[in-house]
C-alpha cells in the first residue's frame, strides 16, 4: 500500500464523517434540543 493511497483514503473517510457531522447538525430531528440550549443562557435560576 502507497503512503499517497493511504493518505487519500483517510482525506476521504475525514470528508465522509464531517459531511455526516453538517447533516446531524441540520437535521429537523434536532432542532428542538438545539433551540432549547440555545436559550440556556437566557433562562433565569428557578
């Protein structure tokens, strides 16, 4: 195995888990957990 083969197939397995890190992120399933700690800051201590 070439050290330029190897190098691609790990530039290419990093692309494929960022892309499915963006579509976790922009998933409409998270939307609500991430609007709610969003507003963490905002919350007053009960």
């Amino acid at each position: 195995m070439d050290i330029n083969l190897l190098r691609s197939i790990v530039t290419v397995l990093t692309f494929i888990v960022f892309a499915g890190i963006v579509a976790w992120a922009w998933s409409s399933r998270n939307a609500a957990s991430f609007d709610e700690a969003a507003q963490l800051p905002f919350k007053q201590d009960e």
